[in-house]
C-alpha cells in the first residue's frame, strides 16, 4: 500500500479506505492516479469492465495478498 500511496500521491489512508468501504466515494482525479498506476482504465478499476485474469495472475495477486493480510494482522 505504501508503494502505490508513494507512486500516486494519495494517501495511504484513503488507499485503504478504497479498499475495505463499498460505499467508498473517491474523486475522479484519484482513481484515474490510481488507474494510471495499475495501468488499467478507470471503468476497469469500478468494476465496469471487469479484467480478466490468467492462471498465474490470480495465484500472484492470491499470494499478494495472503502476505499483505500476515503483515497486518501481525502489526
């Protein structure tokens, strides 16, 4: 999360506000930072057009954050 905070500008707070609230409302200048760095659009990133993952893909982002949850739960 830091990572992507740094890269983007937008805080880490608000990053993980995006990821957990449903209701979650960010501005447009957000996501399209966000979507600029995932290199996806911004329809993509809402879920508009969903992408499509291989194989390998899902393992890495299953294994991602798999880790991420272990660095959180151990803070």
């Amino acid at each position: 999360m830091q990572q992507v905070a740094t890269a983007t500008g937008v805080s880490k707070a608000l990053i993980w506000k995006i990821e957990i609230d449903v209701g979650c409302n960010p501005q447009l200048n957000i996501l399209k930072e966000l979507a600029g760095y995932f290199h996806v659009k911004v329809s993509e990133l809402i879920g508009e057009n969903p992408i499509i993952l291989n194989e390998r893909e899902q393992l890495f982002i299953k294994e991602w954050y798999e880790d991420y949850e272990r660095k959180r739960t151990n803070q």
